[in-house]
C-alpha cells in the first residue's frame, strides 16, 4: 500500500495557508489600523470640541444648556473632522441628561461605531460631558471590499500556487502592494507611504549631517475647474500637474498626492534655503503655463508651504508636515501663487485665527456688528446724494477689529454669506428714512458663487420697503475673474430688480476695459491709490483723467474715492469727476450721526445747505 506523497500534502497545506492569509490579512489588518486611526482622531476632536464648549460654559454657566442652538451650531461647525457626516454628537449635563444631539447625514446606528468622551468644567467644577461617536460604517464597507478583493486573491493563490510560476505570484503582490501604499490615478505615493519615506529621509539626512525640506502644495482654483468642466476634466488636469512638477524633481526627490488637491515633496540635501525657494519656483512657473484639457485651456496655480529640518535629525515628521501645512495657509492668505517658509508665530496666527473665527460666529448670532456711513458728495452742488454702508466690529476684548481681518476670515469659514445678508437687509432698513438718498452695499465674491444672491436682494428690498433705485450693490474685478457668463447673469438680473451697479477700485484689476463692454455699469469708483497721488505724480492724473474721459464717452457715472485734501477735490472737479467721497467730506458715522446730519442739513425736506462746510 502506498502513502500519500508527503511532499504534496505539505504544499497543499501551504497553499490552503497562504490562501488564508491572503484573504483574511488584508481586510482584518485595514481594519485594525483603521480603527487605531478612527479613535486617535475621534479623542483629538473632542478634546478640541470640549474646550471650546467651556469657553462658552464659562461666558454663560448657569444657563449654558438652554442655549441649543449655539450648541449645535458649534458641534457642527466647530468639529473640522467629521466633514463627511458620520459622527454623531452629544453633550450631557452634570446628572447625565442629554443637552443636545446632532446627527451627520451619514451616521448609522446599525453599524459599529468608536465613541469617546471628555468632561465639560465650569472653572474646574464638571458640569457635563461631550462624547463623539463616529460611525465606522466606512471603513468597514472599504474592509469588506478589501476583503471581497483578498478572498477572490486568496481563491486564485491556492488554485494556482502549484501552476503560476512563482514570478506571476510575485507580480500580483507587488500591485497590491502598490495600491495600497500609491494614489490609483496619480501612481503617486499616497499619505501614508509619504509619511514612511518623510521618516525615512529624515533619519538619512542626520546621518549625513544634512537638512531636508517639506513642500506642502495645494492647487488655487482646482474646484473652479472640476465645477465648470467636469470632474472627469479635474482628474486629467491633476495628471499633467503631476508631470509637469515631477519634472522640476531631482532623483531622490519625493512627490506625493495627500488628498484632493494637496500634494506635498520631499526634497534631500537642501542645506540653504536657496534650493528650496529655486524648486518652489520652479514649480510655480511650470504650473502656471495653461492647461490643455480636452481641447479647452485651463488656469490654474498653487501656493506652496516650505519647511525645513535642521542638521540633527530632531524633527519629527507629522510636526515638521504640520510647519509645512501652516507655511501653504499664509502663502493662500497672501493672494496665493506663491510660497512662503514656516516661521515659528505661524503657529501662534492660526491659533489666533481659530480664536477669532469662534468670536466671529457669536457676534454674528448676537447681532454684534454696526454699519457704518459714508457721505457720498456731487461735487457740482457739494450736497451729499448718497452713502456707502461699511460693516464695523467692537469687540469687547479685542477692541475694535479690522474689516480686513475679520472680512478674510469670514470668506474662509462661508459666514460672509449670512454675514452680507445680515448687511444688506440692515443698511436697507437704515436708509429707508434718508430718501432721497442712495444707499451703496459692497458684495462679496464669494456671494456670487451662491444660487440665490439674486432672491436674497429681492427679499431684503421687499421686508425693509427700500425702494429698489435707492440701492446700488458695489462688486470688485475680481467677481468676474471666474464663471463670467454666470457672474454677469447674475448683475442683468439685479439690473433688472432696479437696482445700481457699481464697479469698485477701479483700475487696479485685471480687465477692466473688458468688462465695461460686457456689461453696462451704472457707476464707477476711482480707486483710492491714484487719488493719494493725484497732486504728486503725473502718472496718477494721466490716469485718473483716462478713467474720468472713459466714463464720460460711455455715460457712466464717476466716483472717487480716498477724497482728503481741498486740492484733490478741485483736481478732480477740474478733470469733470462727479462725485466723490473721504474724509475732506465727512469719516464713516454711525446711523444716528447719519440721521442727524441728513435731518440738520436739510437734506430730507429739500433745503439748499451745501452739505461740504457741515461733513468737513
């Protein structure tokens, strides 16, 4: 009697044991790693969470849980993690009792979930609990779809471990191997392989007494591109950005693709900054060039973060991505196409800035914001005709915070949505009473991105009674710079309500000439740059002159801005500008200072006082 070969009943064991591992590794490895990621995230967000809710637990604590709407407005805006919807939210008062809850869109309660909490304090006493719960419905479809794939891998290793030659075998596992540490569309590495060679590199570079540099990347106007020709369009754009910097690499070098449209690079033996700066340059101008997307050209940028380790090989690779990342937001704060280092009160900025966006939304809830007037004066009469509305902030720590600051802010976050219409509907209201005079409200850019600037006009003019030829919206070059057939769409459409439109810092753009051909403006206003230089540069009044004849042979009415001196006025009288505005004339007041000056200089009821001696 025979036996069975022993040979291949060991290699069929094998195969059936390296089958299971293929199969069952994979998805059960994706899963605990991922569950390790989900509950690190999910305690760095409570935490986070938890201290901005004392912050508004010390500034209300005895009546802090009846305020659900801010609760809620916090949970929702406040957790920068759970962007997807698939966290759950809840916040208990000290004897347990559920405060508030929220829901992500995407939160689940038949799955498993990661759930972490952390105590809310009142100047140390606990008063209640925050808890995070996030759903990993996720990252278990994604394991189940790993795991449909290792099984069917599985299946196939151990039917044919005996067949395949051993390179076929080898060849498969390597692809695996590589999608799991590679972008699929870029064949980038991805996050996670960028972090192993970042850590990799670094300790490289010490031993070689050598510095390196982290390149944080993010694409200006990418979204632009995927809204208006498709995402299909923004995937073959991302493929030749990714050629095109590849190319400005030396060997050695690193390009990763993080997420969407943020990339980053590793570059080896910068021991100055010049190598650095000469990369990020490189890279700027070789994306700057248009794109050819199917026929179509497309323009896009990208800022750039650098930061740099020292010789010692201290740095640590998530802090030194971090540095990089805060280094991208200032060069995107900055107008963006360009590139900045990390500096060390970078961080302290942001920090700041977080602040001041969470005061930003109290005060928008609590109505905090005042409007502001400033007199708009027909040189030809010297009597005011209209007002510009200019949106104010006290606070009461900072002080009083400038629009710049805080206006750049509320772009970042959306608030400038609710916020201009809280401006809108307000400087309606205010100026329903100065008939005959004009009320003028600067937009937003980012309003016009919006579907309904057009109904929110509308409504404003209709609840506060302000009679549509009051009104005049002021926008700026830049509103037409994308989607310019929406954009003037848009205006035609205000047009029509009866409203003005008016074409604010006129010259410093990009196109003006452009776009008063395209659309008939109802005013336009003189930068306040070539005012300050009118009587000191020639450049200035030639400029200013062309800008006044320009208005004149199109019939559009002229306004200058910055008005300080007697001289500038008569200039710009001289050269037939209209109507100015400054503080020869009058600074921004107060409604009631408005009300009162309008009311004394009989503005309201036709009196004749020349509104220049009074506001001056």
């Amino acid at each position: 009697m025979t036996g069975r070969n022993p040979v291949v009943k060991v290699a069929k064991w094998l195969a059936a044991f390296t089958a299971l591992v293929i199969a069952f590794g994979p998805p059960l490895g994706f899963l605990y790693f991922g569950y390790r990621l989900e509950s690190t995230a999910i305690e760095t967000r409570t935490d986070l969470l938890s201290l901005q809710l004392t912050q508004l637990i010390n500034a209300n604590p005895d009546y802090w849980q009846f305020e659900t709407i801010r609760l809620d407005e916090l949970l929702k805006n406040g957790d920068l993690g759970g962007a997807d919807g698939s966290d759950r939210h809840r916040v208990f008062g000290a004897t347990s009792d559920l405060v508030t809850e929220t829901r992500g869109s995407n939160f689940s309660d038949g799955w498993p979930t990661v759930t972490h909490r952390k105590a809310l304090f009142d100047y140390g006493a606990p008063v209640g609990t925050i808890e995070i719960t996030e759903s990993l419905k996720a990252l278990y479809l994604k394991a189940a779809s790993i795991g449909v794939l290792s099984l069917i891998v599985g299946t196939l290793v151990f039917l044919g471990l005996r067949i395949l030659p051993v390179r076929s075998l080898q060849r498969a596992w390597d692809r695996i191997a590589f999608l799991a540490s590679h972008d699929a569309m870029t064949r980038l590495p991805n996050r996670v392989l960028f972090m192993d060679r970042l850590t990799t590199a670094i300790a490289g570079a010490s031993r070689r007494g050598q510095a390196l540099t982290v390149h944080s990347l993010d694409l200006d106007h990418f979204k632009d591109i995927n809204d208006t020709l498709g995402h299909a369009a923004g995937d073959t754009l991302l493929r030749q950005f990714v050629a095109r910097v590849s190319g400005c690499l030396r060997q050695g070098d690193t390009l990763a693709r993080l997420s969407g449209d943020e990339f980053a690079i590793i570059q080896t033996g910068t021991n100055d900054a010049e190598a650095a700066v000469n990369l990020a340059k490189r890279a700027i101008a070789a994306v700057e060039q248009p794109f050819d997307i199917n026929g179509q050209e497309a323009i896009i940028g990208i800022s750039i973060g650098m930061a740099m380790t020292g010789t010692d090989g201290d740095s640590d690779p998530q802090q030194l991505l971090k540095q990089a990342d805060l280094a991208l937001y200032k060069s995107k704060d900055n107008g963006r196409n360009t590139y900045h280092f990390f500096e060390e009160e970078m961080d302290a900025e942001l920090q700041s800035r977080k602040a001041l966006e969470v005061d930003l939304r109290k005060a928008l809830h609590a109505e905090d914001f005042r409007l502001f007037y400033q007199p708009q004066i027909d040189l030809a009469s010297q009597r005011i005709v209209g007002l510009e509305a200019l949106l104010r902030w006290h606070h009461p720590v900072r002080g009083d915070v400038p629009p710049k600051e805080f206006i750049r802010v509320a772009e970042g976050t959306g608030l400038i949505i609710p916020l201009s219409e809280w401006v809108l509907r307000t400087a309606c209201r205010e100026a329903l009473p100065w008939a005959p005079l004009s009320v003028a409200v600067n937009l937003s850019p980012l309003q016009f991105q919006q579907r309904g600037l057009v109904a929110m006009v509308e409504r404003a003019l209709a609840e506060t009674g302000l009679p549509a030829s009051r009104l005049e919206l002021e926008i700026t070059e830049e509103i037409l710079l994308n989607d310019t057939e929406h954009t003037l769409d848009v205006l035609n459409r205000l047009r029509a309500l009866g409203v003005r439109i008016a074409m604010d810092d006129f010259g410093i753009g990009y196109s003006s000439l452009g776009y008063l051909r395209r659309f008939p403006f109802d005013k336009i206003k003189i930068d306040r740059s070539f005012v300050a230089d009118l009587n000191n540069s020639s450049d200035a009044q030639a400029i200013v002159r062309a800008i006044i004849g320009l208005s004149q042979a199109l019939n559009i009415h002229i306004n200058a801005e910055g008005v300080e001196t007697l001289e500038q006025a008569n200039q710009l009288m001289a050269d037939g500008c209209q109507e100015v505005q400054g503080f020869l004339y009058g600074a921004p007041m107060s409604n009631t200072a408005i009300g009162d000056l309008v009311t004394s200089l009989g503005i309201l009821s036709g009196a004749d006082d020349p509104a220049l001696k009074a506001a001056s």
